[in-house]
C-alpha cells in the first residue's frame, strides 16, 4: 500500500470548522509530540486521505466521525489523536485509564493494539489489549486497573466494569469506536449502551467505519458534541 503525494494543496473533504493544519500532507507538519514522530518513524511519512482529513481536528480534540474504505489507514487517525491527548495531558501511572479504544471483534482489537504498540513505543503509557479468550478476565483483573489505554471487544469490557473491583473510568479523556457502525448495531446496542451510561459525557469522542453513519439516534446516545463528518472516497 503506498500514497501519493499530490501537487496542489487539499485540505479534508468536507470542513466546516477552520483547522490551522488543514491542508498538510506529511505527519511532521502536524503539532505531534516528539515521541509520536518517533514512534511514526521512517514507515510512516505521508498521511493518507481518511488522517488528512481528520487528525487537523481530532488533535484539537473536535468530535469526529470519519469514514473511509477499509484499508485507507482508519487505525492511526485515532492512535494519533489517543496519543497526543493523553500526553498533553500528561497522563501518568497514577491516572488510570484515559482513552479506551472499542473494536467489534478480537482479531481487530489486536491489530489495533499492535499499531499502537509500535507508533506509542516511546511514550510512557500502559495499555491493554481486553478481548478474553486466551488469558483469564481474573488475571486481566489484576492488571486493568493499572492500564491507560483499553484496546477491547465490547462484552468484556462490560465485563470489567461490572466485575472488576474498582475498576474506575470516570478520568476518561477520549473514547474511540472502531467499526463505528458495527458497534452501534443492534447486535451489540444492550451491551453498548450499558457501556456508554458508565462514561463521562465530558470527553472526546471518534468514530471511524467503512460506511458514514447518520442515525440521529446513535449520535445522540454517544453525548457527541457538534461533530465533524468527515467521508473520503477513492480518487481514482
Ligand atoms: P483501515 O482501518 O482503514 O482498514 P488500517 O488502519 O488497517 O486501515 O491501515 C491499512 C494499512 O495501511 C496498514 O498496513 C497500515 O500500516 C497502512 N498505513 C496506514 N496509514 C499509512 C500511511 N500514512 N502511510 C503508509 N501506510 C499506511
Ligand atoms: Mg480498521
């Protein structure tokens, strides 16, 4: 998979709101810490359309929903922003958890948890990957508490604020739904809304999926505060 650079400028797609850095192409010409540039890297230069458009405001911390085919880069245009917010915020072992990342199955979640691993390399942060099966919920118990960034299926996180002894996210600075649109489904719209009463309203929130979702109804539910709609489709 590669991206091309294109000649003229594009800032996103669909912007309504000013962003200073709407219209950069490369991810150093983005406000990132040091240790995100780092963990970036040589494999990681040129943004794709889906992080162009949408990191000039998720690193505001806007509410963004954005959709994007599958395989246009979805995954680091939330690891960024999760990064970048709990660093600002200099978010330590103490804090708990700040951002909890949903994914509808396991074998996502650990993809997600593995670009995260690599591009937050440098920072301090702890992080989890909650998507039972292998390990036990009793020996993830020990640790969640202990974790700042959730990676995770929606069952066993419900699991864990309902099991888990104190397990806290009331400091929860920024919530993400990966397959946004799968998640809200009606599969999963019990455990989801049982989720979502246990977080603070008071938070960023991004959503990411293959297809825009619009049902009033779902933003609403997510306390989504005046978002920003971004779609990218296929230039060619
Ligand atoms: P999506 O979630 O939209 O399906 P992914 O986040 O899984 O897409 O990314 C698809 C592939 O593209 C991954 O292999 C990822 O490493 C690669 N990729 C993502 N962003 C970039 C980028 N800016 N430059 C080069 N490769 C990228
Ligand atoms: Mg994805």
């Amino acid at each position: 998979l590669s991206f091309s650079v294109p000649d003229g400028p594009i800032g996103p797609i669909d912007d309504n709101t000013f962003s200073p850095y709407a219209g950069c192409r490369r991810f150093d010409q983005l406000p990132l810490s040091q240790k995100t540039k780092q963990g970036l890297g040589e494999k990681y230069t040129v943004m794709s359309d889906i992080q162009r458009a949408s990191l000039p405001h998720s690193l505001c911390g806007r509410d963004v929903l954005g959709a994007a085919k599958t395989g246009s880069g979805k995954t680091l245009a939330f690891i960024i922003p999760v990064l970048e917010k709990l660093y600002r915020a200099r978010w330590g072992p103490e804090d708990g958890v700040g951002s909890i990342i949903i994914s509808p199955t396991r074998e996502l979640a650990a993809q997600i948890f593995g670009e995260l691993k690599l591009v937050g390399k440098h920072h301090g942060f702890s992080a989890g990957l909650l998507i039972g099966g292998r390990k036990g919920v009793d020996t993830e118990k020990d640790h969640v508490n202990d974790l700042n960034i959730l990676v995770c299926t929606p069952g066993r996180l419900l699991q864990h604020m309902d099991e888990t002894p104190n397990f806290e996210c009331s400091q929860l600075q920024i919530l993400v739904l990966d397959e946004a649109d799968r998640i809200l489904d009606v599969g999963f719209s019990k455990t989801l809304n049982a989720i979502i009463s246990q977080l603070p309203k008071q938070r960023q929130t991004l959503l990411f999926s293959a297809t825009q979702t619009k049902s009033v109804e779902d933003l609403a539910r997510l306390s989504l505060k005046d978002p920003e709609y971004l779609s990218v489709h296929a230039e060619s």
